[in-house]
C-alpha cells in the first residue's frame, strides 16, 4: 500500500508479500509500505518484517521497487529503528529497472533519513532485467540520502546471479557496479 503523511510505529509483518505479475505502472513491494507518497510527511519507527518478499515475472518494462520495510520513497520520510528478517527475491526479465533495498529499495527525495535500521536476511536477484541496484540498506539513490548507524548483517548476503554480474564486497558501501553491502547504486552526493 502506499501511505500519505502520518506515522507507523511498532508494526510487524510475519505474512509472505509476493507479486507475480507485470504492472502497467511502477511497482513499489515491501513488508510494511509499499510507497511513501511525494507531498506528505511520513515517519516509520519500531517496525520488523519477518516475511519474505517476492517478485515474480517476466516481459516487464517497467521500475520495480523491493524493499523490506519500504519499497519506494518519494516524500519528506524518516524510516528508523526498523529491520528486516525476510528473504528478499527477484526473477524475471524484460527492460526492468530493479531497485531492492534489505531496508528501502529506492529513495527519490532529498528529505529522507533512514537510521539505525538493520537487514537481517538475504537478497537474491535471479532476474535477467535491464538494470539492477541492490543495496543491504537502500538498492537506489537518484538524490542524496542521509543514512546512519544502519547494518547489513553477516546473514544479509546478497546474490546476483542474473545475465548482469557485479562485484561485491561485504565492505563495500556505495557500489559503483550497482551493488554493495549499504547502498547498491547512488547519483548524487551521499551522506553515509
């Protein structure tokens, strides 16, 4: 779903999220919100998703967002004290932009923070799409992004196993190639 100003606080998500179809617009998935909406202010605190989160599709032209917490964030947001324990998965191909985040999977705003938060599970990408970030915290930045005291854990390990190959270093915080521990892929100047 999507949220349009207000605070979720304490929430848990112990059901599997999945989706297995190609939208016609943007697709934002997540184990609590689907979409900070532009324009109002929203605050995530306390929460932990325990389910998995899937994506399941082929002939897609569109962006895809995965997130374990939030799958896109397009406002004025804090998302904070909240961690994921849910497997990540993406397959599919087409021209597909995938931005999967253990924590957010695509921020698209300059007022967003995202702090003391923790990916707990790992990331699969076995997807042949068009262009992938993925990120134990956040998959995509187009704008900078505040982001601190935030873990991708050792049980976080992220797999690419698409036509796409990246490097990936567990010490990697901002992967050029589109991949890293913190934050898979960034276009403008970060605050890590």
């Amino acid at each position: 779903g999507r949220m349009q100003g207000g605070t979720v606080t304490n929430c848990r998500n112990y059901g599997t999220v999945e989706c297995s179809v190609a939208p016609v617009q943007a697709l934002n998935i997540s184990g609590i919100v689907g979409l900070l909406e532009t324009g109002y202010t929203n605050s995530l605190s306390f929460c932990e998703n325990h389910g998995s989160v899937k994506y399941t599709a082929s002939n897609s032209s569109k962006n895809i967002s995965l997130g374990g917490i939030v799958g896109q964030v397009t406002s004025e947001s804090t998302v904070s004290e909240s961690d994921n324990y849910g497997a990540l998965t993406v397959t599919g191909n087409g021209n597909t932009r995938f931005n999967i985040g253990g924590i957010v999977g695509i921020n698209q705003t300059t007022a967003a923070t995202i702090s003391n938060c923790n990916n707990a599970n790992t990331i699969t990408n076995s997807s042949s799409a068009g262009t992938i970030h993925i990120g134990g915290i956040l998959g995509s930045s187009a704008i900078a992004t505040s982001i601190s005291n935030c873990n991708n854990t050792t049980a976080g390990i992220i797999t690419d196993n698409g036509t796409c190959t990246y490097e990936y270093s567990s010490n990697t915080t901002v992967g050029g190639a589109g991949t890293a521990g913190i934050v898979g892929a960034c276009t403008a100047t970060k605050k890590i």
